[in-house]
C-alpha cells in the first residue's frame, strides 16, 4: 500500500483584523517532507498515524509538508496557493499512490478562496483521477461544502469538543480508506443541512449522549463513520453552519435517511446544546460564593482559538474593582508587556500598561502596579498529546490576581498554562480561561464548576450580530423555522 499523506490547517474568522500570513504559519507548524516531529500535531493526525503503519503494517508512505497556523483572519493569497502548491508537488511526485491521506481544518478562507479545503481537494482529484481513494480528517468547526464532499471519497470530523480525539478519528479514516484502496468496502457519503449555527460542546449533555449514541451506530447496517459537522459561525462564507455526515458502505439511501434522521434529532436539540452564558459579575458572583474549590470561568468572547486577540480586559478589570482575590487569569496575549516584564526581572514590583490593544473590542489596557512573579522563555502548555508553545510568558501579580502575559497568541488548553509558571491552581478559588471549551479537558475535572460568561468580545454568543455578508438563509437562529 502506497499512501501520500500531508496536513493544511487554519480556522479562518473572517471577521478578524489579523491577516494570517506565512509567518503564522511558520509560528506553529511548518514543516517540510518527514520533519513533521515524532509528537502528534492536531491537523496532522492522518500523517501521524500513517508513519505508525509504516511501522505495523508496511505501508510504503510518502510525506508531504505540513502547515497549520493559530486561528486569524484570511490567509494572505499568495501564501495561501505557495503552501497549496508545495502540496500539490509533492503528490504530482509521489506518483503513483494507492490512496491519499490529508490532515485539514475545513474552515480555511484565503482572499479569493472562501472554500481554501474544496480547492485544495478539487486539484488533488485532478492529479490522482477518479479511482484513487482520497481520506480526509477535518476539525469539526468545519464548513461541510458540496464542493470537498465531491472531491473526497471519505470525510471524517473528529467527534469531541474539545478535541482530544484526533489519533482515534485518522486511525478510522486509515482503515476505511485503506479498506476501499484494496477493494474491501465502497464508501459513500451522505450529508444533511441542519440549517443552523449553534454551539456543540460534548463536554456535558445533551451533546455529550448524542455523540455516545452515533458512536454506538457505527459499524452495524454497513455504517461505517458518523461525524457531526458543527460548522464555524466566524467564517462568513455562503455554506457555513451544521451538517450531519454518514458513511456508509454502499448504502447510499439508507445513509441519506440516517443522515436526516439524526440531524433532526440535534436540531430539535437546539436550544439545550449551548452552555448557558452568564453577564460578567453575575458568573463573578457565583464563583466567589463557592467555597469548596477552583470554579472556573471561561471567556469565550475572546478566545484565540475562534480568531480573537487574546487580549480584551473586561473580566479583568471588574475582577480587580470588586477586590477578588485569590484568583487567575490567562492567558493575555501582549508581546509588548512580556519583554517589559523581562526587562524587569521577577520579583520586580513597577508599574505596566497591559492587553487592550487589538481592537476596540478588546477593552481599554490595564493600567497597575504588578509584582513580576515569573519568567520563562519558550514556555508551553499541552492540549492532550500535542505540545503547544506559548512564547516567552510571563506571570504577574496584579492585587491578589495571577494574570499570565504570553507572546505568541493562543488559547488555555492545559492547566499547565499556569504551573509552568508556578501559578498552584489548587490555591486560586476563581480560574478566568481564554477560550470557549477546549480548556474543559484538563481544567474540568479539577474544577468545582465550570461557567461560561457572555463578555464582551470579538467573538458574540449571539452571531445575529456579525455583519454577514455571505450567509445563506433561511437558517436558524436568523430564521425560527428555517424549515418553513
């Protein structure tokens, strides 16, 4: 078996100022032919998982590069169709394979490409023609378009928010593909537009026993994946929301019933799937009147991981008017404030103006007296098997508040965020995260409760209030029966 594999990720917000270029590519991962290193990265699952077939089964692999940058803005065109030819070159290459295995995130928007993942695959099925199986793995805040689904002969989204589920999706997609590329199985698919943008967070229910209940689907009447497409509702392009996904072996009609079966069953779901949002001092109010451990408070509105700064200051600046104590904060994307923070040394005590520089939406800078209480270059944090570099950080006491102050823009994921900089969680009765749920893997099981707040930011719970210029409709929660 002679299988190219190669990775292409980014989660384009539209809406964002930050162009993403090259450079942000290069930031987190951007490598070329077999550098990708021996950890598992997020997009590049099915390359991960192939070079351990090599090992098992004797696949004969070829490697592609890869390239995935943090979530902004567009990717700049250029860059965007340089990095796409690389990958096509290096298939043209590897000619001939017996199938194809890529690694993309699904919601990447390039200037003059609003479907950068159709693209992509279009051009791929022209290189390897029509009977050569091609896999993809996509992130599930993904835009399922017509466009990728008739280009691949299998899709599968991972199945978790947060996404700890990666190795175990591209392992499925290896079988299957590998499956059809010696004539075992006939793959189809099978796609259902629940017409509406909506959180799924997995974490907790009703989400939670959905998945369970699909992944109990599988494997019986010739199933053989079922993915929930979430969608990603700071992509403004015309096929943006969520789709239900069946493949199955063959059985195209029975999997177009099952598709629309279960994609009903989510949409009638719709109002439970997202966590319930709380204003800034009423979820302030509720942690500090706990007092048997850690309640952590995410700030969703300002999550990097959706294309946000990192840096608003909302939540921070009520927590030092109310007088909280015992408490953190992280992480705070300011390049400029950290190499203020190394100039000073730790246990520096001094004035520093901090976050509150991307956009108005980022709230006005703080302006205190902080205690410089650690410094650590090339920090990082972990997000289940991947390590994930934060850049030079720095931790600084801001009246009884842990504040953590990175340099390259990303989300908490790992509570090591903060003990890598010798912040003891155990120690802090309220935990504020930038980010919307992938924090929950590691942070929920240490925490007395998890709130979600609805602060100011960037990134709105209600998407009605994103200017669209895109969006197809009728679809909810724009239309209250887009069904008619």
């Amino acid at each position: 078996m002679r299988c190219f594999t190669a990775s292409f990720g980014a989660e384009t917000n539209t809406f964002s100022p930050m162009l993403t270029s090259r450079e942000g590519y290069r930031e987190r991962l951007h490598v070329g032919p077999g550098e990708h290193p021996e950890q598992p990265t997020l997009y590049a699952a099915p390359l991960w998982v192939a070079r351990q077939r090599k090992k098992t089964h004797g696949w004969d692999v070829v490697e592609g590069s890869c390239f995935a940058a943090n979530p902004a803005g567009n990717t700049v065109k250029a860059d965007y169709e340089a990095m796409r030819d690389t990958i096509l070159d290096e298939l043209r290459a590897a000619l001939p394979v017996d199938f194809v295995l890529l690694g993309l995130h699904g919601a990447q928007v390039a200037d003059g490409y609003d479907d950068c993942e159709g693209d992509l695959l279009a051009r791929v099925r022209t290189i390897v023609g029509p009977t050569v199986p091609v896999g993809v793995e996509l992130d599930p805040h993904c835009h399922l378009t017509q466009k990728r689904v008739a280009a691949a002969d299998v899709i599968i989204c991972y199945k978790e928010f947060p996404h700890t589920d990666s190795i175990e999706r591209a392992e499925e997609l290896a079988d299957i593909v590998s499956a059809q590329a010696a004539g075992k199985v006939k793959p189809v698919m099978s796609v259902f537009d629940m017409r509406m943008l909506n959180g799924f967070p997995t974490s907790r229910q009703p989400m939670r026993g959905f998945v369970d209940k699909i992944m109990g689907l599988e494997g019986k009447d010739g199933v053989l994946s079922i993915s929930v497409a979430h969608g990603f509702a700071f992509g403004d392009v015309p096929e943006v929301g969520a789709r239900m996904l069946v493949v199955t072996d063959d059985r195209k009609e029975f999997g177009d019933a099952l598709a629309e079966k279960l994609g009903r069953e989510l949409w009638d779901l719709r109002h439970e799937l997202k966590p319930p949002g709380l204003p800034i001092d009423a979820a302030l109010d509720r942690a500090v009147s706990r007092n048997q451990g850690t309640v952590v408070v995410a700030d969703g509105a300002d999550n990097p991981g959706g294309g946000a700064g990192g840096d608003s200051t909302f939540i921070l600046r009520r927590m030092i008017e109310r007088g909280i104590t015992e408490a953190a904060l992280g992480p705070i994307w300011d390049p400029i404030a950290v190499r203020m923070c190394f100039n000073a040394g730790e246990g520096t005590r001094f004035n520093l103006r901090f976050g509150g520089k991307v956009a108005v939406t980022s709230g006005q800078p703080i302006d205190a007296t902080v205690t410089v209480t650690k410094l650590v270059r090339n920090a990082t944090q972990t997000f289940g098997r991947e390590v994930r570099a934060v850049g030079d950080a720095a931790a600084i006491d801001v009246d009884g508040i842990a504040v953590v102050l990175i340099t390259n823009r990303i989300q908490a994921l790992g509570t090591d965020l903060f003990t890598n900089l010798g912040i003891d969680l155990a120690q802090r009765r309220v935990v504020v995260v930038k980010s919307t749920n992938h924090f929950f893997a590691a942070f929920g099981p240490m925490a007395e409760e998890v709130l979600y707040t609805d602060a100011p930011g960037p990134l709105p719970r209600d998407v009605r209030t994103l200017p669209y210029t895109k969006l197809t409709r009728p679809k909810w929660p724009f239309d209250e029966n887009p069904w008619g």
